[in-house]
C-alpha cells in the first residue's frame, strides 16, 4: 500500500523539533492549498478558530498559518447559524472573572455574549472575539478546513454569585422568546473559602464513555473541572511530528460532547502530547490558543496557554505543561528554556503563603506502572519544587488507568496510604493520582499484576515496571509505591473543606457511580 502524503517524511520528522516542522510544513502548504466550502467537510459540520479578534468579525491571528491572499469561509445570515460547543473557564480571579467560550459552524458577524442574574432579564452584552483557525489540506487525507471560535471575557463580576448567559451574534438573539433554551448558567467563586466538590480527569476522546463520564461528573455539582490532557485526540498519533495524522473535525464533536458539563462547570484544560498540532504554532499550541480562553497568568499565556495556576476557595491550582520536561516524547522538550520551570517555583512558594491546600496536575506521569509508565524528565524538573513547597496532591493522565501512590517522599515510600486512609503532606510525602480513564480506550499493567481497588483489595508489595530517561530508555524499577489500580473508566472527586481542621477528600468513580478508591490529605494532622 502506498503511504500517503500527510506532510513531512518520517525519518526527516523523527530529527526535527516542532518548531522545525512547522516552518517545513508552512513553506509547503503556502506552495499548495485549496479552501473549500463548509458544506464540503463532514457533511457540513465546520467549527474551530484561532488568533485574537477584535470582536465585530472574523479575524486571522498568529495560530493560524494562513497563505497571504487566502479568506475565511463567506458570511451567510446569521439566522442559520446555530452556535454549539460553548465551555467555560477562569479567568485569573475565579471571584470576579469568567471566560465564555464557544463555536459556530460559518462566519458571523457582530457576535457577543448576554448576561444577566435571571434567564430572562439577560441586560449586561459583551463584544466577542473571533479567532478563525484554518487547516491546511492533505491530499488524499483531508479537505482544508476553517474552524470559528469565538470568546468573551467577563470582569468584575460578584464573588459567590449566580449568572445568566446566552450567546449570539447578528440574527441569532440568545434573549428572544425562540432562543431561550439556549441560555446557561454559571457560579464565580465564593469570597471566603467556602466547602466544595472539583472533580479532574485526563485522556478523554470522544466516546461512550467518555459521554457517561460526562454526566457522572455533572451529578456531583464541581465548582470547576480539571482536564489534564490529551484532550479529544484530533492527533491519533500523539508523537509532536508533522507526520502525526490529524483530523480537526474531531474538536467539533468533542466541545459538542462536552458542552453538556462545560456550558455551567468551568472545564480547566492543560496540554497533552495528543494536543502538540504541529500545523498551528511552532510549538503546536496555536489551535489550544484559538478553541480555549484559559487564566493569563502563566510564564507565556501566548506560546504556553495550558501554564496557568488559580485559587478557588483555600485551594490554589497549578497547571503545568509536561511536553516542556518529558524525556518519552521529547518534540517539545526544552521549549520554554527553563522559564516554565522557573515560574512554577515561584508560584508555588505565593500560593503556598496563601491557601491551605495547593493541587499541581499536568498530562505525564510522575509515577504510574501502566503502559507509558513515569517519566523522568517529569521527575528531574518538577519534583524537587513540590517537596520543597510541599504540594498537597499531583494529578496526572497520560496512562488510560486509574492508579493511585502510597505517599511518596524522596522517591520512596514517605507512609503507606490505604483505602480510606490520611496522610500529612508536610511529613508523609505527597500522593501522585493517574486519572487517565476519561474515556479513551484502556491500558493495562504489567504483566501478572492485578488490579486492586475499593471492595477488590488485592495486596502486593512490589510492581516491575519502569521510567524513561534523559536518552529516552527505559530504566526498570522494582516499586512499592503503586497503591490502588483499577483498569475501568473513571473520574477524581474531591472535597475540599476549609476551617479550623481543613482537608481534601479525594474520591476516585467508575464509570458505573461505584467508588474505587478514596483518602485523605490533612495538613498537620
């Protein structure tokens, strides 16, 4: 069988970094590309978007690669155009701020958002920016493709209150009679820490299971949701190479998917190696940049938008992106010249002064004995940081598991932490939680190790597996750290309570309702 043409050879891919490939295939595809109508594709479902508007009409910014001369897809009246895929998201202030992001499937004009603190009384209407992100062609593979998302910011918004939104743009009024049942709602945090449920998960697609995750997590009322990566697959491939297929039609099932959570639960994101799309960026972060608005507060919230960190409540929440450090697929490695970890250590001391709890997750594993295993790149940049601000809980995806440490300190095992157990990050170490069972096909363990959860205990002392090296080998490991496994679809509850006794009531869910796992983070306990 012929190999189709998907951009750059292999074996040239392979010694190249993104930023490489992405000159490559940028010089290539100005020589040869062809737009399309929005009718062509996927039988006329187009979405998607990229760059910075100035929010009266559809702009071209710096993630798309557009050739000079090229144009987005024609208006047509705007009646027609139903919009979908809307997500929520922090600003830097959870309090006072809020991200409203969405899609439509052809160019708008004038669109905006409508907000108010009853469905029907929707009188506050903020401009919206428009970020068209375009996809080059592929012969034999792909038809090129212009996506359009579009987001607005809300600002001094009341702490501990409940809005009122619908989206529109000219034509389509959220607040008409006939576009009520578009409307949806959201909460900004509370101005003093209050009780309350953030669930997080890595490694989603879209799925079945992925769909029955979805509404697990909307029963159980989080003030926001963690996503740490790898995030609707649109890259099968997942290696950070310009040979990587990829097909963008993908996001627009995925924010339809998820909008039935996202549209009233902020949805956190960070970066996978699933989400490197070479063809936007030098990095691969161009399309990230133009389908989520997420907190500007990260070292580079332009080139690095999955670095980010907030505080909700007495927990304080840092992104992290793992390309930048990992030693398995190094496309990115190195990126951010040691920025990323240099603010990272400064963050974590502020945020340390400032709640009781501070929660870091990111897409690698630090430690999991699964199909990818850890990564000592992971190891070496970030996990001196968090023993030094003694970081309460580490979430990670990555392995398409659920597998849960003892307290690990130093490397080892700092106090076995049991089935509904505590344990005291300032004396025990630090719990490391692989959510990676959102909804993408499973994993497994290593040979001959069974899996050992909540009401199906099966005890072990020790785990063969292994961690990637700076040379990219793997290094085995005998561990005694690997607690709690379940090989099902699942999701991360957590509780947290502020107050005189504060603590973090982390639960683990299958995809069923059943709990597979739960354990307790108290500080000086």
């Amino acid at each position: 069988m012929d190999t189709p043409d998907v951009g750059i050879p292999p074996q040239l891919a392979r010694r190249m970094s993104m930023a490489e490939q992405y000159e490559y295939l940028r010089t290539k595809f100005s020589r040869r590309r062809a737009l399309v109508s929005a009718g062509a594709v996927a039988g006329g479902l187009l979405t998607g978007c990229s760059g910075s508007g100035t929010g009266t009409g559809t702009t071209t910014g710096s993630a798309s690669p557009r050739s000079a001369g090229s144009t987005p897809t024609e208006r047509v009246d705007g009646a027609v155009v139903t919009p979908f895929g809307r997500h929520l998201a922090f600003g830097a202030d959870p309090r006072t701020q809020m991200r409203i992001s969405w899609q439509v499937p052809l160019a708008v004009r004038k669109p905006y958002v409508r907000v108010g603190l009853r469905p029907g009384e929707l009188s506050r209407r903020i401009d919206a920016e428009v970020r068209d992100l375009h996809t080059p062609g592929l012969e034999g593979i792909r038809l090129a493709l212009d996506q359009f998302y579009l987001h607005a910011a809300l600002d001094g918004l009341r702490p501990g209150t409940t809005y009122y939104y619908g989206v529109g743009h000219e034509g389509f009024d959220p607040a008409s009679r006939e576009r009520r049942a578009t409307v949806g709602s959201f909460t900004t945090a509370p101005a003093r820490p209050e009780t309350f449920v953030f669930t997080a998960f890595g490694d989603q697609g879209v799925t079945p299971d992925a769909l029955a995750n979805d509404k697990l997590i909307l029963g159980r009322k989080p003030a926001f949701h963690l996503h740490a990566g790898d995030i609707c697959y649109a890259d099968t491939t997942g290696h950070g190479e310009k040979t990587d297929i990829y097909d963008p039609t993908a996001w627009d099932l995925f924010l339809k998917q998820t909008e039935t959570v996202a549209r009233t639960v902020p949805w956190m994101v960070t970066t996978g190696n699933h989400d490197m799309e070479a063809w936007y960026s030098p990095n691969g972060y161009g399309g990230q940049s133009a389908r989520f608005t997420l907190p500007d507060n990260g070292f580079d919230a332009k080139n690095a938008p999955g670095v980010y960190s907030f505080t909700y409540g007495n927990v304080g929440v840092v992104a992290l992106d793992a390309n930048d450090v990992s030693y398995e697929i190094p496309a990115n490695k190195g990126y951010s010249d040691g920025r990323q970890t240099a603010w990272l250590d400064r963050r974590l001391g502020e945020l340390r002064e400032q709640v009781d709890f501070v929660v870091v997750f990111f897409h690698h594993c630090a430690y999991s004995t699964s199909t990818h295993a850890s990564d000592g790149g992971v190891r070496d940049a970030w996990l001196p940081l968090f023993t030094r601000h003694r970081v309460d809980l580490v979430i990670n995806g990555h392995n398409h598991v659920y597998e849960r440490t003892d307290a690990i300190r130093n490397g080892v095992v700092g106090k076995p932490v049991p089935i509904g157990a505590s344990t005291d990050p300032t004396r025990d170490g630090i719990v490391y939680v692989t959510a990676g069972g959102a909804g993408k096909s499973l994993y497994s363990f290593p040979e001959g190790v069974k899996d050992s959860y909540e009401g199906k205990v099966v005890d072990r002392e020790s785990v063969e597996t292994y961690h990637w090296t700076r040379s990219k080998d793997r290094n085995p490991d005998t561990v005694e750290w690997s607690r709690v496994r379940y090989t099902g679809y699942s999701f991360l509850s957590v509780e947290a309570e502020a107050g005189a006794t504060p603590r973090l009531t982390v639960s683990a869910l299958a995809e069923d309702g059943r709990r597979i796992d739960h354990f307790e983070v108290r500080r000086g306990a």
